[in-house]
C-alpha cells in the first residue's frame, strides 16, 4: 500500500463522522468502513447473495436490502451469528477500503473503522495491521451517551449497552498514537484537524 493510511476512531457519540469531513474539507480522502458496508448491503448489493443463504429471508427487506434492525437484534444477542456476519462482510469492506485507499489522490488516506482496536486486535489483516497510525475522537462518557442517544432510535439504555461492547476511553488512548478531543465544543476541532492534517502530509511517501 503505497498511500499512507491513517485510521480513525472513537467511541460511540465521540464524533468521528464529523472529524472525517474537516479531514475531508482540507483535502484528505476519507474512506468510510460504515458506509461501505450500507453499499455492500443496500438492494442487490455485493454482499447481499451471501447473506441470504447464510441467514434467509427474513433479514432481507422486500428491496433485496439487509434489514439492518432485524440482523442488529439477532448479532447483538448472538455471538455466534455476529462471528458469521462479519466473515461476511469484513473481506468485503477491507477490499473495497483498500482499493479506495489506492486510488487515493491525497497524500494519504484517513480510513475510519468505529472498532479499529476492538475488531481484529493483534490479528493478521486487521486494520491496526494496516494503518501506519492511528488517530482516536476523544470525549467524555457523558458527552457520548448525551450525542449518541439523541440519534433516531437511539435510547440512553441502548447506547450504554453499545458502550460496553467497545473498549472504554483509557484503553482506546492508550493505544492510540495521536487524538483530536471533541469536548470543548465545534470551534475546537478545526485547528487540531489542520496540526494532524499537516503532520500526515509530511509524513506521506
């Protein structure tokens, strides 16, 4: 991979989709895990044949679409069907992720992956393996549960079970080799944005 990588993450409620697009407003190309995998999931999309014989029908929408509710009800429950999902879907964004970042036009890419750590730890192929650092969104706990539960269908109760599955702050800044911290408000952001901003284009081969 010749563009330099750069993951991006946080937890839930940090504000990782809005620290991409300033990342994305000074020129960086961003490649977005999450939407890919809505584009391998939407009516007749790549991944979509596979899901159907691996979990039925009654997963899909009436669109041909992954009826995301129903498989977050199932996967969040069962380990098991989690396990089997991600054999899925995981393959497919790395090679869609992978190709994007490729065809980078930018000195590098920032590639956000919500579960950058949690997701691949130390294995072979995960993306900490694949990114040469690793950029965290950090905010408190309350701000996150606060910004997270405001979301459609989002309830207090649903976002702490979230925060749970993923790994607390200490760990995530422990691990990560530069943060942008999103608690002092919007006007806070820009200015870090731009200093990493700089520092990756220096950085880039």
């Amino acid at each position: 991979m010749s563009t330099l990588a750069i993951g991006l993450t946080g937890g839930i409620g940090s504000g990782k989709t809005t620290v991409a697009a300033i990342f994305e407003s000074l020129g960086a190309c961003v490649v977005d895990t999450d939407q890919l995998a809505h584009d391998l999931t939407a009516p007749g999309g790549p991944a979509m044949d596979a899901i159907a014989r691996e979990f039925g029908a009654r997963f899909m929408t009436a669109e041909g679409a992954l009826d995301r509710a129903a498989m977050r009800e199932l996967v969040f429950e069962d380990a098991t069907a989690r396990a089997r999902l991600e054999s899925i879907l995981h393959p497919a964004i790395r090679e869609a992720a992978l190709g994007r970042i490729a065809r980078a036009s930018s000195p590098y890419a920032l590639v956000a992956v919500p579960l950058l750590f949690e997701t691949g730890a130390g294995a072979s192929g995960g993306w900490r393996a694949r990114v040469a650092r690793t950029l965290v969104v950090d905010c408190d706990e309350r701000l996150q549960l606060e910004r997270a539960a405001a979301r459609p269908g989002m309830s207090p109760e649903r976002v702490r079970s979230i925060m749970r599955a993923q790994w607390p702050r200490w760990r995530r800044l422990q691990c990560g080799d530069d943060v942008v911290w999103n608690g002092a408000g919007l006007d806070a952001l820009p200015p870090q944005c731009a200093r990493l901003h700089a520092r990756y284009e220096a950085l880039a081969p």
